[in-house]
C-alpha cells in the first residue's frame, strides 16, 4: 500500500463457497481488489461470474448456504493521515452476519442497491415506513424526524410527488421511480460504499441515463465511493474509473477505464469488447460471440478456468497451469499465461 493511496475497502484472497446438496459451489474463488474513497469502480462480467456474491460477502448477507471461507474484507472507516499511515481497519470478514458490529455497518456505512427493488422492498410496509426504520436504526431521530428525513431524500432523488410516494407501497410505483426510492433509503445514512448492483437493469433508456446522472450528483455531493455491478460495457465507460473483470468467481483483469477499452490484455476481456455493438459497424453484419458455454458449477475446468472458450489457447499450459494475477509493468492486472515470465 504506498502512502499517497487512501483507500477505503481492501478485499484479500477472499473465498466464498456455497455448500449446496449437489456439491460445493466455489462464486467466490479468492478475489482481491482495493477502492480507493471517492472514487467508482466496476465490476463485470457474464452472469454467475461472481459479481453479486462479491459485493454480497462484504455486507454479510449470503443467501442459505453461502460462507467466507478464506480472505480478509478490510475497511477503513477513517482517511489515512496525512503522513500516509493507513487508519486501524476492521476486518468485515471476520464478523458474525448477526454481530452488531456488521448490522452498525451495514446500510449506515455501507449501503447497497438491489438490483430487483421489487423484491428488495417489502411489499406490505410503505417506502416511508421502510426508508423511517432504516434512519431511526442508524441514527437514533425520532420518527417524526426520520420521516421528515425520508421525504427530504425522496424529494432530492427526483421522486414526483413524494409526499404521495412516502405513503405508497412499491408495486404502487413505476421501476424508475422504485429504483429511485431504493437509491434514496440506501443514501438515507449517507454512507462512505454505496454498491449498486445492475441499478438500470429493467428500466428504459431515458430512465436508464437519468439515474446515472443522479448516482453522479448523488456521489459529488457526499463524497462516496461506488462499487459499480453491472454487464453493460457502456454503464461502465460513462460511469467508472477502473474496472474489474470477473470470470468463473476469479479476477481475469483489473485496469483503469481507459486502458480496459483501448488496450485490454485478458483474451476474456478482448472478447467481451468485441461483443458490443459499434457506430457506424456495417449493416446486416452478426454481432461476435464468445464461443462455448460459461462451464457449469460442478464442472470446473483445470487450469485456467478460461481456456475451454479462449482463442489464445495453448495446449499443454492452459489447461493444466492456473494463472496467477500478475502485475504488469504500468500497474495493471491480469491472469493469464500469456503473460507470465517463461519459465527457466
């Protein structure tokens, strides 16, 4: 860690395995990132690469099942002194899902918007009620208080009417306007981490760019960091400053916005950006794909996890050797053979 970086979560070789009838399903296989305070970072990949479950294990609320099992979740509730010296942390990993040390943490500290507000949201308490009980948890106001905070945060999301939607239900709602009462109760507390996990998945163009706008003002204005979960390339050229590509529960390549969309190093990542649709493309002309299937659960290949849809590949190396995560000479990161000194 040098002494000018102030970062505020520092994830370490965590694992987190689901224990499953069928076997043992490894989402998480020993991921590490670092996120620097106000600052937005992305990460992608095809669905079941382990996205979600990353931003799960660091609030402790894995579905039945699900456990760390390895890694340590460091945060860092105070910046860094001004000589550099990194605050105490507190590692989130070692804590109890039911501990008040995490439930103090999370949705005060730490925020987090679901990628289904309909599912998220209660469907028999209003948004008013639900947004009131998060700030008296957290903040010890009455419920006048709380309420009056609730309204306040609704109306600075850009809610219409939000002394009407204070008092309605969530299927009452539109999904925009739902995706915006789940932006407002997770910024109530306003915490230092908001992870937004496909927060315009569902929601029309128009929509779609309106709440980009505000998680941007929203970020300005509190001084956040974001954790961006997303599969559209396009969300994370507009919205990120680095990027993290996800395959299989492991991290393929990790690199600022700019270098990962002019210069990708992974054949994954190269092979994503190929996928997307391009200006001025000619007409009639088939999108790329990645060829093959995403592997099933409880049949990972050996090697790097990659090779079975990789056009890189190399037989006797990439289907025996796992690559580590190398750093490259401008700070990069990236696991693959391609990369990785010969050996001598």
């Amino acid at each position: 860690m040098t002494a000018k970086r102030d970062l505020l979560l520092e994830v370490k070789d965590l694992k987190t395995h689901f224990h499953l009838h069928e076997g043992m399903v490894k989402a998480v296989d020993g991921v590490s990132f670092e996120l620097e305070r106000h600052t937005t970072m992305a990460i992608v990949g095809e669905s079941g690469c382990g996205k979600s479950v990353t931003a799960r294990s660091i609030l402790q609320i894995l579905d039945r099942g699900g456990r760390i099992v390895n890694g340590e979740i460091l945060y860092y509730r105070a910046p860094a002194a001004e000589n550099g010296t990194p605050p105490p942390a507190v590692d989130l990993a070692k804590l109890h899902p039911d501990s008040p040390e995490i439930r103090a943490i999370r949705g005060a500290e730490i925020a987090m918007i679901f990628q289904e507000p309909m599912t998220a949201f209660s469907p028999v308490h209003t948004i008013g009620f639900q947004m009131a009980e998060v700030i008296t948890l957290h903040q010890k106001v009455a419920k006048t208080e709380a309420r009056a905070r609730a309204l306040a945060m609704l109306r600075r999301v850009g809610v219409p009417r939000p002394e009407q939607s204070l008092d309605s239900y969530v299927h009452q709602l539109s999904g925009g306007m739902r995706q915006r009462a789940m932006i407002a109760m997770a910024l109530s507390c306003r915490p230092s981490l908001l992870i937004a996990d496909e927060p315009t998945t569902a929601i029309d163009v128009t929509t779609q760019a309106q709440i980009l706008e505000l998680m941007r003002e929203l970020q300005q204005e509190y001084g956040m960091s974001i954790m961006l979960i997303t599969h559209d390339l396009g969300v994370v050229a507009e919205m990120a400053e680095s990027v993290m590509v996800m395959y299989l529960g492991q991290v393929v390549e990790q690199a600022p916005v700019d270098d990962i969309f002019h210069d990708p190093k992974h054949p994954y990542t190269q092979s994503l950006l190929r996928s997307i649709p391009k200006l001025g493309a000619q007409g009639g002309r088939k999108l790329e794909t990645i060829k093959g299937a995403i592997p099933g659960p409880y049949a990972r290949p050996s090697g790097c996890l990659f090779h079975p849809r990789c056009p890189a590949f190399m037989p006797g190396q990439c289907d025996q050797i796992q690559p580590p995560l190398i750093q490259l000479d401008d700070g990069r990161k990236v696991s693959c053979l391609l990369y990785a000194e010969p050996a001598r």
